[in-house]
C-alpha cells in the first residue's frame, strides 16, 4: 500500500533544504516578446499537419493540486485532484504498476515509447507526445529561436518513479523530458543539486540559474508542455506535456 499522500509530500519537502526553498523569482512573463510562426510538421507516412498552439490543462499542474493541502478539508482535496490528474495519465498514456486504475488502460506506458529526434537529440517519449515534440522543434527552428541555444543532451521516458509517496513522475508516462539536466538546475530538489555553485548564487531571475533561455520556455508552452520551473522545486530542466494530445494539430493533408 502506498504512503498517505500527506505523508508524501511530508517526505518531499523533507528533502529540500530551507535555503533552496528561497526560490528565484520566475521571470517568465519578463522580457521581449518571443515571434510566433504557424508550423507545419511530417507525420507518418508522408502525411503533413498544422500545429495548434494549446495550453497545458490546469488540472494536470503540479501545483494546482499541491497547493489544495493548503486549504480547509486539504487532504481530500488534494487527494482527488491527484486521482483525477493520474487516472487521466494512466488512460491516455499507459498504467503505472501501482498508480491509478489499471482498467483504464491495460498497457503499461513503456507500450507506448517510442524513440524520436529532437534538435538533433534522440530520445524516448509517448508516441502520443511526438507530434507536440515535432511542433516544438519546427517552432523554434521556424523563429530562429532555436539558433539561440544548442542542447547536448536530453532525457525522456523513465521506468522508475522518482517521486514519494502517492506522487508520480510524468517521467514514468514518457510525457516529460530533461534538457541538459548537468547545466539547467534543480535548486530545490534533493542532494547534490543545493550545493551547486548556481543554486546558491543570488540572482534576479531563475534565468541566471540555467544555461536554457528564456525563449525556449515561451515555445515550448505554446505547444502543451509546461515548465517545471515555474513550480516550487524550480526543475529548470524539465518539461512536462500537460495539453490534451487530441489537440495538438489542426488538422492533416496529404500534400508532400
């Protein structure tokens, strides 16, 4: 039987030192405006499709349902929030050995990895998701965005839960992924990620603590994903696909 989710969150925050919680302050909403461009990607096939820009759903956001152990009767608040957010996981993209209903899809998500390439990059994600990955990288390339920095390694699906508790890592569903977890901090994660030379220098932005710009987040988000650093943990690396999959393309042709 699981941890209480109580008991889980109790044990993550546990693990974060007081001096990272002090977190850098997220200036996304900062700075020039990042062009957009309507972008076309290949599917399978030959097939060509229109990207849609779509936000991540509020429901799967960490801190929407974190934030609840807050409130009055919290605990079951936070409880069904993450019921919801995890049974709409394990239908869409796959059940986790002991998260979520297992009749909601017989398949576990590892079924469903699929590797692809990503500015160069190859890694393994959700089919699922792949479409949205695409739509980010002909975004930024489409924008010039992409010129401004140049990842050399990425991580995606994993088949090990790195959360305690009754929370689960969208790693584990291949619906998230880490963009050079050795130069884009985790400050308030667990050890060693605290005593990095980053997460202990004062800054005005959290963009001072990450080699990612700014930029990138913006494209990234105009496309499903949402960015961990906007969460308390301030995982800078890491982007999660939050939007509904149905929603990722217009609609396909068949030109080319």
């Amino acid at each position: 039987m699981r941890a209480p989710l109580m008991l889980g969150l109790a044990l993550l925050l546990a693990s974060v030192p007081a001096h990272a919680q002090k977190v850098a302050p997220d200036t996304t909403d900062q700075g020039p405006e990042i062009p957009k461009a309507q972008v076309t990607i290949e599917l399978d096939g030959g097939t060509k499709a229109t990207c849609n820009e779509h936000a991540a759903q509020p429901f799967l956001i960490r801190k929407n349902w974190f934030a609840r152990q807050k409130e009055k009767d919290g605990n079951a608040f936070a409880n069904e929030s993450l019921k919801k957010a995890i049974d709409y996981r394990t239908e869409k993209y796959g059940h986790f050995p002991g998260y979520g209903d297992g009749r909601l899809n017989k398949f576990a998500p590892a079924h469903y990895a699929k590797s692809v390439s990503f500015m160069g990059l190859t890694l393994q994600v959700n089919e699922r998701i792949i479409p949205a990955l695409k739509c980010v990288e002909a975004a930024l390339k489409a924008t010039k965005v992409g010129d401004e920095y140049h990842p050399r390694s990425i991580g995606g699906i994993r088949f090990k839960n790195t959360y305690r508790g009754s929370e689960i890592s969208n790693h584990v569903y291949g619906i998230a992924i880490d963009i050079e977890s050795d130069r884009n901090t985790c400050c308030s994660c667990v050890d060693p990620w605290p005593n990095h030379p980053l997460c202990k220098k004062k800054v005005a932005s959290i963009y001072e603590r990450m080699a990612m710009p700014r930029s990138w987040v913006v494209v990234f988000e105009r496309y499903g994903f949402y960015w961990l650093g906007h969460d308390a943990l301030q995982d800078t690396m890491h982007f999660e696909y939050l939007g509904d999959p149905d929603k990722i393309l217009k609609g396909k042709s068949d030109e080319g």
